[in-house]
C-alpha cells in the first residue's frame, strides 16, 4: 500500500482551515460578549435593611468615591441603612433585579 502524498496534504490543509475557523469563531465570540461601556458606579441604599427589596437607586456615577459619598448621605437619611456601590450593574431580566460586576462598600 501507497499513501498519495498530495491526498495528505489536502487532508493537512483542510484540517488546518477548520481549527482556524474554529479559533476565529471563539476569539470573534468572546469578544463580542465582552462590555465596550465605560465603567460606571451605582449606588443602592437598603431603607429597612439587606434583606428587604425596598431600596434606593441612583445610577451614573463616574467613580466609586462619588458613588460612596451620595450613598453614605442616602444612609444617614434613613437611620444608617446599609448601602453598597456597584460597578456595572444592569438589569437582569432572568433574576428580575439588579446585577453588578462587583460590589463594594469600605
């Protein structure tokens, strides 16, 4: 038996291009996924505390530091509820509330 050389080079060639197509599709896949918005902060203040689904929301903040002093005035107008900063937070409709990248309070 005789193996045709140019058979395996196609079969090489054509192998090759699928595992390319393959990697350009989950590099052009995750990046599309990836968030191209600028990193904004909101502040969500707990009026009757964490377990309670009665709290205020204000999104738009430029940084934490911001976002952390509206949040600690917000508290100390509803007797030093808890409060907490997310950095881009979006509506999950699955879930039906609010979920941020990370949440911080310091």
């Amino acid at each position: 038996m005789s193996s045709n050389p140019i058979a395996n080079k196609q079969s090489i060639i054509i192998i090759l291009s699928l595992l390319l197509a393959t990697v350009s599709a989950v590099i052009y896949i995750t990046k599309a996924h990836q968030s191209h918005s600028p990193e904004t902060w909101t502040s969500f203040v707990y009026k009757n505390g964490y377990e309670s689904a009665s709290y205020l929301m204000q999104d738009g903040f430029n940084d934490y530091a911001a976002c952390k002093i509206y949040s600690q005035d917000m508290s100390v107008t509803y007797q030093n509820a808890p409060w907490q900063c997310g950095s881009k937070c979006r509506f999950d409709s699955m879930r039906q509330g609010f979920e941020c990248e990370s949440m911080i309070n310091d």
